[in-house]
C-alpha cells in the first residue's frame, strides 16, 4: 500500500512559526463560525401544525413526546427504508461518535433518531448496533416526506440523511432549522446546539454524565 508524502521535518523553532501562522487562520475561521451560528439562531421558524404519530419502544408517540418535557428537540433522519434489511452505514457512523445524551439533555435538549423503516425492522438493528438512543418509525406517516428526507425520483422514493431542530413553547412546535449535507463535521453536544435555536438552556457546567439532576 502507498504511503502519502509525509510532513516536512523541521526544528522546533520553525514548526512554532508555523503553528502560530496556522493558529492565526484558525482563530479566523472560528470567529466565522460563531458568526455563521448566531445567523443560524436568528433564523424564523415554522409552526408544525400536523400531529405526527411515531412506533417505538414504548408504543405511540407523537413528536411532542420525542421532547420528554425538554425545550428543544434535535432528530436524525436515519436512512433506513421499509424494504431494506440493515439501516445506512453512514448513519450508523454518525449515531457511533455521538457522545453520551446526559450531556444534551442536561443542557434542555432531546434527542432522537427517526426511519421510515416499522419499527420491527429497527429493533433487531438497534441491539445489533448495542444502541439504547431513542429511535423511532415514521412509517405510518408523512414525517420524511414533510421534511424532505424521502424524496419521490423517477417514480420511485429515495432516502436522504439530514438533522433536524425543533422548539417548543408548551404544547406548539415549531422547526427551527435543518440540514443534509456535512453531517459527519456533527455529532458532539457542542456540534448539535450550535444547530438550535436557543443553544444550551439551563446549567451550562459539565459534569460526569451520571451526575446531572434532570
């Protein structure tokens, strides 16, 4: 197997300059970002008027319940059609490098993964993953379709992964913001409330995640 070229080899001197050099675009690129989020959460949003109703491992639920009493809800549309047998390796990925959900929710925000697949068809794959997030089907309803996930294409329905960021002010739901593209730059806690509208609520101190009270 071919190696790439690997870095020049300089002094300590001259690898300090450069790193200061490099520092200086980062530092750039991070003044971009925090710019580019607070554009995000200036967004308007979208009140979500149809009672959408999901399968999961407690039965029924609808997309109020996927908050379980949190301001802020961020879902995953995992690429996983009724007709397939193993959901997308891809998503898999992106649900393998989450880190553990105490730390979002601690800071007012759910999380829940959503296939089209039933639920039957999730459940074997899920404990094949060793994965206990919430994740649910939307099988029976037009959820993929409404947020543009399951897209019809020469006749036939298509998947596409993508995250998207709800907020609720009592029982009214509203989305926020979504994405489909560049999702394996996310998947920290910081990563996914730089998504949200309002960005952590509550406490904003981390802590061992067993040691949250919520």
């Amino acid at each position: 197997m071919a190696h790439p070229e690997l870095p020049e080899v300089v002094s300590r001197d001259a690898w300090r300059a450069a790193r200061e050099e490099l520092l200086l675009k980062e530092e750039a690129v991070a003044r971009a970002r925090d710019a580019l989020n607070a554009q995000r959460r200036a967004l308007p949003m979208v009140e979500v008027g149809t009672e959408y109703v999901f399968d999961g491992g407690d039965g029924k639920a609808t997309l109020l319940d996927l908050f379980a009493g949190r301001p802020q809800l961020v879902v995953h549309h995992f690429m996983f059609a009724p007709q397939w047998q193993a959901g997308c390796p891809g998503c898999a990925g992106f649900l393998d490098q989450l880190g553990h959900l105490a730390h979002l929710n601690a800071r007012g925000t759910s999380f829940a993964a959503v296939s089209r697949a039933p639920y039957p068809r999730i459940l074997p794959f899920k404990a094949r993953m060793g994965w206990t997030l919430p994740w649910y089907s939307s099988y029976d309803s037009d959820f993929n379709r409404d947020f543009e996930v399951t897209r019809e294409r020469d006749g036939e329905l298509v998947e596409r992964p993508g995250l998207s960021c709800f907020l609720r002010e009592g029982e009214r739901i509203f989305h926020t913001y979504s994405v489909y593209e560049g999702l394996d730059a996310l998947g920290s806690t910081t990563s996914l409330l730089d998504l949200t509208a309002l960005g952590p609520v509550g406490d904003p101190s981390v802590r061992y995640h067993d040691e949250y009270d919520f």
